[in-house]
C-alpha cells in the first residue's frame, strides 16, 4: 500500500531511526518500521534525492502490513522500496496546515508526567503515541545520565502543565551540543524569541515497566 505524510520526526531510535508524521489522506498518525526490530536503518529513511527524511517533507512511503502495539499503534511494515520526497513545505504554510492537529493539552497520553505505566497501556492500550504541540516558556536543561552520559532535555508549559522530557532528535541534539550543563534560554538554540516551536511528543518503547514519553521533532516557525 502507498501512502504519503508530512514528515514530523526522524529521531534517535535504539541503533536506527523513528520517522513519524501525519498521513495526507487520513490525518492520522504512521510510524514506518523495519520487518525486524521496528528501528530504521539509514538505507531505509534516505529518500531518493539523497537526503535523509526530515521534518516537513512530504513523503511518499509502500506498507505491507498494519502491526500496532498496545503503546504505539501507529506501526506500520515497510516494503523493500525507496522513499520518495514529494515536496518540501515552507514551514509557514506547514503551520497553516498543522494547526488543526495541535494537543493543547494539558495531559499528554493520559498524564502530565514524563512516562506512561507499561501495565496501564496493556490493559487499555492508548489511540496514539504521538502528539504535536506548541509549548510556551521553552528552555534547554542539559544534564548527565545515572551512567554519566549526557543529556539532551527540554522544559515547557502546556497549557497548565510543566514538562522536562528527553529529546532525541539528532539534529537538534548537535545543534545544542555547544551548551554546558544547566538551564538555558530558548534563543540559545538560534530560535528567535517570537518563534513558534513546535515540538513532536512521542511515547517510546517500554524500558524498566514505562514508557518515556520523548521530544522526536522540534520545527520552529518563524515570526510573521
């Protein structure tokens, strides 16, 4: 089956990639996954211009087969074909499109905490794993692991709710790699302060019995 969406993430996944976004036909979420353990390689997610799949590119993708999981039900097999870009959006006519799709909030995935109880999600599995959204009062928190590995993190309001939530976007993670340890203002990313950003809210794979809920895709928009 073919299907085209608007790019929204391509983001860190186990040893490959997760690339998400919005169907053209249906407005709801894919998550293309490889016939082994879900997780892209890169012969998988480089399009046939040569450049990896990116936010906001239209893509066009061949599915064989539907296979949700109680905590991402958006999974979808891929066929053994190249990707194909469509067309690339100007980022403020994608605002004009996604702005229908937006979670306001304040819950994301059914709490206003960083993960979801794998046991919950078993027992009543969740519509969608994934959220577009537009935070406000946005910075950058860099910290290190429990195993002392650095980490890349955001803090944001959602309507009532404050979140601090891992991001895996690769770009961005280089793009922030310059900054020590701490909090830093949104501008330091070269966002400029009336910037609308916009951030893909994603629920990974369990690990220890949850379900972290992680930043995929940040796209900002920039001022009008």
């Amino acid at each position: 089956m073919r299907v085209r969406f608007i790019c929204l993430a391509n983001s860190k996944k186990l040893t490959g990639r997760c690339v998400a976004g919005l169907r053209l036909d249906s407005d709801e979420w894919i998550r293309p996954v490889s016939r082994a353990e879900g997780a892209l390689l890169r012969r998988h997610y480089v399009l046939d211009d040569g450049k990896e799949a990116a936010p906001l590119d239209v893509i066009e993708v061949h599915v064989s087969q539907h296979r949700p999981k109680p905590y991402q039900p958006e999974n979808w097999v891929l066929e053994d074909k190249q990707w194909k870009l469509i067309n690339r959006l100007n980022p403020k006519d994608a605002y004009l499109l996604l702005k229908k799709v937006l979670v306001t909030g304040p819950e994301l995935f059914g709490n206003t905490v960083d993960r979801v109880p794998l046991s919950g999600l078993q027992d009543r599995p969740i519509p969608r794993s994934f959220a577009l959204i537009q935070p406000t009062d946005v910075s950058w928190r860099i910290d290190t692991s429990v195993k002392g590995k650095r980490q890349t993190r955001a803090r944001f309001s959602l309507s009532r709710a404050r979140y601090d939530i891992s991001i895996t976007d690769p770009v961005w993670e280089h793009r922030l790699e310059n900054l020590q340890l701490g909090l830093h203002p949104m501008e330091t990313a070269n966002v400029g302060p009336r910037d609308v950003p916009l951030f893909t809210i994603s629920l990974g794979g369990p690990f220890e019995g949850q379900c972290y809920k992680l930043i995929a895709g940040i796209i900002p928009i920039p001022e009008s």
